[in-house]
C-alpha cells in the first residue's frame, strides 16, 4: 500500500529517498511544478511549507500505480525522483505504452478535459511525487492569472512531445527510433540539469520495444550493434552515450 506523506513530516522520506542510490531528487528549480509554485510563493518558496501548493509528497516502489484507468482526476503529480511509464489498454488485454517520464517531469495534466485517468501510470523504480490536488490548482488558478500561463507552456511541451511520438511511430526505421529515443532521453535529463550522456534506462528492453514498435528481440540486437560502433557504452541499466552527432545523423535518417 503506497504511503501517504503530509508535507511537514516528509523530511525522512526525503532523506530515505536521497540514500537511496536509484532515486537522486531533482532540484525543486529543475521540477515542472516549479513555475506554479513559484507562481504562488514567490522564487524563494519553500516547498517544505504546508501552505505551498504541494500538498503531499508520496514514495513508491516499483511496480505499484501512481494511478489507474477510470479513477477520477484528484491530483496531478511532479516526480521528484525516480521514473514512471504510462500506458493504455487493448479491449484483449494488451498493453501500449505511451511515455516515460523522468525526474522534474509532470503526470496527470492529459486527465483535466475529461476529470478523470485515461491511461495508468506504473512506477518503474523508487519514485517520489509531489503531488498537487487539482481542487487546489483549480483555486489558485483563478486568484493567480501567472499560474493559468504557466499551465499552457506545460501543455504547450506535452503536445510537443506528442507530436515527436508521432513522427516516430509513423515516419521512421527501427535504427532512427532507437536513436532518437535515447537523443529525447538525453535532453530531457539535460533540461533538469542531469548528465545528458549518462543516465540509467529504469524500463526494459520490452517496454522500450513495446513503445518504439519494435520487438523486444530487435532492441537488443540494436543496443548490441550500437556498443559495438562505438556509439553507446551499457551496464545493466545504465547507458552511457559516446557520440551524439552520430546518433543525431543516424535519427534524422
């Protein structure tokens, strides 16, 4: 059962969190909420304050549900560490991945038109969020005109990253999504201030295939020929990058 933690005494879940190694916390600077916390308090907000409009911070560990298919639109959430892939349902059970998300990343947003999840949102490793109830997003919304403005721009990024998805299901080879998959990879985690050629591939060689539409068998065949050309270095689920512009030339075909 996933815990649930009220903001004042959540130090020791961040502490927890921060010892361990696979959960390295994002900056609250380098987190999507950032600008609608801002947006409330001011840039010297204090996320450990109860009156934020981070309401609860909540840590789970893999495998467990952040939210189900069907279940109403009661919170948005930030992930603060970790990594979480969303996916939808076949009518025969199957399952189509939609995303992963990273650390400083935002999830729930796509539920607003319809009050309620369209898709789940599975952990892939201890994950923390931060989580924001939209009752209350709803308020300040109305009080804080900044915070309806900060609202589009991540909208704004979401249909961005829609429209790349769709450009790489559709237009291109096995080899170009694989390359830019790991070159979307890198920016995101640069975009928070990871290391953009070194990071750690938390979903499996299956999901990766199940979202890119390639068989699991092919990825790592993929991932194989790639280390050895030189273009990337792998350790279990860590991947190190060695040549972006190859891999860039490689992606746009």
């Amino acid at each position: 059962m996933t815990a649930v933690v009220q903001m004042m005494p959540s130090e020791s879940v961040v502490a927890r969190a921060a010892d361990n190694e696979v959960c390295s916390l994002v900056t609250c600077k380098d987190c999507g909420i950032y600008g609608l916390c801002r947006a409330v308090n001011g840039s010297d907000v204090d996320l450990r304050l109860p009156e934020t409009i981070v309401r609860n911070r909540r840590l789970f560990k893999r495998g467990e549900l952040l939210y189900r298919i069907g279940e109403p639109l009661r919170s948005i959430y930030a992930i603060r560490c970790g990594s979480v892939k969303t996916y939808v349902l076949t009518n025969d059970g199957r399952m189509q991945i939609t995303g992963f998300h990273v650390a400083g990343e935002l999830l729930g947003l796509g539920a607003i038109a319809a009050n309620y999840f369209t898709n789940e949102a599975m952990v892939l490793e201890t994950t923390m969020v931060c989580e924001v109830p939209i009752d209350v997003l709803e308020v300040y919304s109305e009080e804080i005109p900044s915070i309806r403005q900060q609202m589009l721009k991540i909208m704004s990024q979401e249909i961005l990253d829609n429209q790349e998805l769709m450009l790489l299901l559709g237009k291109k080879n096995a080899d170009e999504r694989l390359a830019t998959f790991l070159l979307s990879l890198s920016r995101r985690f640069q975009r928070r201030n990871y290391s953009p050629t070194k990071f750690n591939l938390s979903m499996s060689r299956s999901d990766i295939g199940n979202y890119l539409g390639i068989a699991e068998e092919t990825v790592c065949r993929m991932f194989t020929r790639f280390q050895n050309e030189g273009l990337l270095a792998t350790e279990r689920r860590q991947v190190q990058l060695h040549d972006l512009d190859r891999l860039s030339n490689i992606a746009r075909g």
